[in-house]
C-alpha cells in the first residue's frame, strides 16, 4: 500500500468509510482482539476506513469494528497531511479536534456543519 500512495496527489485528500458486511461464516473465526468484527444494525459488520488522492486512488486505509464511528481512525490516516493540502470530507467528520488537528498540519478542512452544531463555521479560508 505505502509503495502504491508514495506519487500520490498531496494538494486534496478525501477521508470516508464503507462498511462490509462480514460473510456468515467469517462470524465463526475466533481470532481475538485483532478481529475488526463488530455488530451494528446491519448484523455483523466490518468498516474499512479510506483517505484518497484527487483522483481517488488510495493514500491510507484503515479497518475498525462496524459500529466504530467514522473518525475513530482518523488521527492515525491523517497523521501525513501535507500542508497547505486540503481536506474534503462529509458531515460525519465535523468535529472540532478535527479541525484543529487539520490545521495543525498546516492544512485546511473543508468538512460542512452538522445540523446541531451551534458554532458557525467558515467554509472558505479566503474569509
């Protein structure tokens, strides 16, 4: 994977998840700890956590349990955020040490407000 993302586009990074649902027999394994099975709504599942270039071609992926929540992993795929990059991503991920933790890195995140949020947020840097 680190040989495939080293050309990868630095200027826009895209972070999402997917979640798998694991095959019936999967369930049986019993591997432990290190088993990112989990059950959610939709039974036993697994989410594969993705950062992606403009072009969508894969700079870090992640696995956690199913009902994880989207920016557990965060932290950890973001950690080589480049600066002056910018980061695109869904409502799911507007949290405030998110924000902070992009922009640390010198970068900028363009990530809407969620519905509840009471603070507003500017979705330019040019403001």
């Amino acid at each position: 994977m680190e040989c495939l993302a080293v050309d990868h586009d630095a200027a826009i990074q895209m972070i999402d998840t997917s979640i798998i649902r694991v095959h019936q027999h999967g369930a049986c394994v019993t591997g432990g700890p290190a088993e990112s099975i989990g059950r959610s709504r939709g039974g036993l599942t697994t989410k594969l956590h993705a950062v992606v270039d403009a072009n969508g071609l894969p700079v870090r992926l992640g696995l956690t349990c199913g009902q994880a929540h989207d920016n557990r992993l965060c932290s950890t795929l973001l950690s080589s955020l480049q600066p002056n990059a910018q980061l695109l991503a869904d409502r799911g991920y507007d949290a405030d040490w998110i924000r902070t933790f992009v922009a640390v890195r010198g970068a900028w995140a363009n990530i809407p407000p969620k519905r509840n949020r009471t603070s507003p947020i500017c979705l330019s840097r040019h403001l």
